[in-house]
C-alpha cells in the first residue's frame, strides 16, 4: 500500500447559506482500499463526494487525488483527474434521451474517441461484466427496472477504467436480493479494476459488503473511523446507535416543527 | 416608508443580479462555440425539433394573423376609401411584426418550455452532474446546440410565416373583399422592400437566440424537485415572451424609426 492516500481530505467546510454542512472533514482514503461513509440523510455524505469530484466548491480545506490538489487545479487538470474517477448516483442518472449502450459507453462517444460501432461492441462487453445482456443495450433506460438501472448506471462509472469509484447509496430502493447483487458487482469491478472506492449508504448489509474501512459522518464531522468489520460492535454509542437502528442514544433526531 | 423602499431595493437587486447572471450564462455558452469538441448529432436534433416540427403551428398562426389582419385593416381603411391599401398594410404588418412576433411566442411557448422542463428534469435528477463526471462540459453539450439550433432554426421558419401570413391576407382579400388577385399580389411585390425581410429574419435570430437561452438558462438552473421542474418551465416561457416584446421594440426603434 503507497504511504501518500489515494485521496487526502483536510479541513472540509461547506455551508449553504448560514447552513454548515461539513464541518472540517479529514479523511484519508489508501489506495486500493473501499471507503464506506456512513451517516443519516442530511449530515454530508452527498456533498462530500460532490466536493471531491468538484461538483461543489467547499469554502475551506483541501482535497488531494494522488498528491495533487484538486481545488487548485485548472479546467484541463480538473478534468484529467476527473478523467479517472467513475460514479454511480444514487438514482443512475441514466441520459433519458440516449439508449442504454449510449449511456455505457457515453465517455468513448463524448470524446469522439472510437467510431460508433466500436463504441456499440465496447458497451456490450462493459454490459455483460455488471450481468446483462447486450441486447438490453438497446433499450431506452425508462425501461428498465430499479436495479438494472443501477447495473447500467455501475456499467458507465466503469466503462472509463477509472481507478477511483464513487457510489452514492448504491442499494437505495432496491430489495435486498438486488441490493446484494449489486454490492456484489461492485466489489467485483473495484477489485478488477484494482480501484480505490468511496461509497456512501444508509445500508449497514452493504456497507460492510463493499467496504474494507468504513467513517461515520455527522453533523458535518466524521465522529468514528475504522474497519467496515468493526460497524456493528465499534464502542462508539453514535455509530451503535445508527447500525442498529435504535430510537434512543446520543444522536438526536432534529424533527421539525 | 422604509420598508417599501427595501422591498423595491431588493427587487432591483434581484432583478440586476438575475440578469448578471443570464448574461454570464450567455457568454460562457457563446465562448463554447468555437471550442471543439463539437456535438453535431445534437445540433441536429436541437434544429429539427426547433423548424421541423414548430412548422404546423408557426404556419396556422401565421395564416390566421394575415387573415385577420386584412379583415380588421379592411374594416378600418374603408371608411377614408383606402382599401387599396391593405396588401401593404398585411405584408407591413406580418413582414415586420407579426411573423417574427408571434413565431417567437409560438417557438417560445412549444420549445422553450420544452427545453426548461428537459434540462430541468436533467438537473434534479443529476443527469447535469453525471455528464460532468464523465468529463463533458454540460454547457457545451445541452446548451450550446441548442442556442445555435434556435438562432438559426427560428429564420427559416419566420420565412415560411411571412410567406404564409401574406397569403392569408391574400386569400381573404380575394375571396371576401373582392379583391383581384392578380392586382393584389402585384401590389404586394412592388412594395416589398428587402430591408423589411432582412430586418424581419435578424428579428427572427435574435428571438430564437433568447427562446434558447431562456429555455436553457431556467432548466440548467432549476432546483426542488418537480415543483422547480414546473417553475423553471414557466419562467423560460415567461421570461422568453417578454424579452421577445422588448426586444421587437428596440430593434423595431433601430431598424424603422426615422
């Protein structure tokens, strides 16, 4: 394992408006390792991977891919380390207007890299590497199911050969045979790909599936960090609280009036 | 007192910064024109859906506005015996005005509104994010075919509504006010100036240019769901009209005034 982390976070700060939303995030991530960040709905988790794929621009702090600072880089460098990272949105994201092998292999297309049957051959093999068939490349993503949009959506992230995976609640919405399968895929392509990973869920079953370290953010801090083993028995009240679900503990729930 | 001048205050504020920011939006998106890469496929799309298929309804306004144009010119003229007037007056009016106009409004209200919903339903769903994931800049991809789709595409379809609305006045004029078609359409070639036709297509780029931007500019920057989806609709279509209005009369002041 490299002793400079495949990404390095340090001092975090986001707000919107007077909202703070991170509050000082450190974070480093080893490469080749899947990080899973756990957390309940609005403490984060979201923003900071948007933050690190410059989707937001934090207010204070840095980010590093590889030892270079992401903040500080230009539109080209910026999209040369985008260049290596592939993400899965929490609802897939699929291009509506495009077929599903259009999607795939979208990057190859954009770029004017391949000719389109090139393109069209490369998406069924990146096809059939998430499960499915290449005649479902020819599909419009409307018609297809909860899960086989998250394949494809998992399908483009990989397409690229990115070394770094963002997955945004991989298995939200999906029953937990589904769920399992998918988490199941991931593991696969981070490991094939020899990726390292980032992946944000509510899921304690697929946390501990996809991760090998796991952090928990709240209230715009990460309050534990350790192995995704260690979730469910960490002796940090805030994280038992969340992965068993319980009413009580020291997170509060901020209902509103 | 202090109260209304700080809500008028902050209304001039919002309303400065909002077109700061269309402005900006704008000129970021004129900049990708010459940047490749270069999205030809959706150019195209972007075109046909603009003229192709906002023809019927551009043409059946066009048609009926020539009509009544005749019958209400007609109507008025008569009285001081100068109804041999009304072929210029329906190619003045659809040539100058009414073709651009209500092309502009027609195009505003089908494709605009179409392009807010789409980009919009594009950005609550992080489709807008994920091209950017993919290393595409969503400016250059969605809104540049578009703007360009829409100044060019708006033209040609103001060149059929001229030709159109002239014919509805020339087909009331010949079957309802007796005129000689012949005669009527001689009249309406000699008075026909370039200028009018030129100034009625740049009219007609300048608003296929704002019915973009606006369709663009609202649904790239929609937020909350579908309510903001639906919002963002209506102020492009809003936004769009009233634009168009303001900016018939200011070219309309450039052009003709003397």
């Amino acid at each position: 394992m490299s002793a400079v982390p495949k990404i390095r976070i340090r001092g975090l700060v986001k707000r919107f408006g007077e909202k703070l939303v991170l509050d000082g995030i450190n974070l480093d991530v080893p490469t080749g390792t899947s990080m899973v960040v756990i957390g309940g709905s609005g403490t984060g988790k979201s923003v900071l991977l948007k933050c690190i794929l410059g989707l937001i621009a934090p207010d204070e702090g840095s980010i590093e891919i590889d030892g270079k600072d992401v903040l500080a880089a230009n539109g080209a460098g910026r999209e040369d380390l985008r260049a290596n990272i592939g993400m899965l949105f929490q609802n897939g994201a699929l291009f509506d207007s495009l077929k599903v092998w259009e999607n795939v292999a979208f990057g190859l297309l954009a770029t004017h890299a391949v000719s389109r049957a090139n393109a069209r051959a490369r998406a069924g093999e990146i096809l059939a590497q998430v499960g499915l068939d290449a005649t479902v490349g020819d599909l419009s993503p409307a018609e297809l199911s909860g899960g086989m949009q998250k394949r494809v959506g998992l399908a483009r992230a990989i397409a690229g050969g990115a070394n770094i995976l963002f997955f945004d609640e991989p298995t939200t919405g999906l029953d937990p045979i589904m769920g399992a399968v998918i988490d199941g895929l991931i593991v696969d392509c981070v490991k094939r790909l020899g990726s390292t990973a980032i992946a944000i869920t509510h899921d304690m079953a697929s946390a501990r599936r996809i991760g090998d370290q796991a952090a928990m953010l709240y209230k715009g801090r990460i309050v534990w960090q350790g192995a995704a083993d260690d979730l469910m028995d960490s002796a940090n009240p805030m994280v038992d609280q969340f992965t068993h679900g319980r009413r009580e503990g020291p997170i509060q729930m901020e209902l509103r009036k | 007192m202090t109260a209304l001048i700080a809500a008028v205050g902050r209304g001039v504020l919002l309303t400065l910064s909002t077109a700061g920011a269309i402005a900006l939006f704008a000129l970021n998106a004129l900049s990708h024109l010459v940047r490749p890469p270069f999205y030809g496929r959706l150019f195209l799309r972007a075109f046909i859906e603009f003229s192709y298929f906002s023809l019927p309804v551009v043409s059946l306004t066009a048609i009926f506005s020539g009509m009544v144009i005749a019958l209400q010119s007609y109507a008025g003229f008569s009285r001081y015996g100068a109804a041999s007037a009304i072929p210029n007056i329906v190619l003045i009016s659809v040539v100058r005005e009414l073709a651009p106009v209500l092309a502009g409004l027609m195009v505003a209200g089908r494709v605009g509104a179409a392009m807010a919903a789409e980009l919009g339903t594009m950005r609550v769903t992080d489709q807008i994010d994920a091209l950017t994931t993919l290393s595409t800049n969503p400016i250059k991809y969605l809104v540049v075919p578009r703007l360009l789709a829409g100044t060019l595409a708006l033209p040609l379809l103001v060149l059929v509504a001229d030709v159109l609305g002239v014919m509805g006045g020339w087909l009331v004029g010949t079957a309802k006010l007796g005129f000689n078609s012949h005669l009527y359409l001689a009249n309406t070639a000699d008075f026909l100036q370039t200028m009018d036709v030129v100034v009625s297509l740049a009219k007609a780029a300048v608003f296929g240019f704002l019915v973009a931007l606006m369709g663009c500019y609202h649904g790239y920057n929609s937020r909350g769901g579908a309510v903001g989806v639906g919002a963002a609709t209506t102020n492009a279509v809003v936004s769009a009209s009233i634009l168009i209005l303001a900016f018939d009369y200011v070219l309309t002041e450039l052009f003709f005034a003397k």
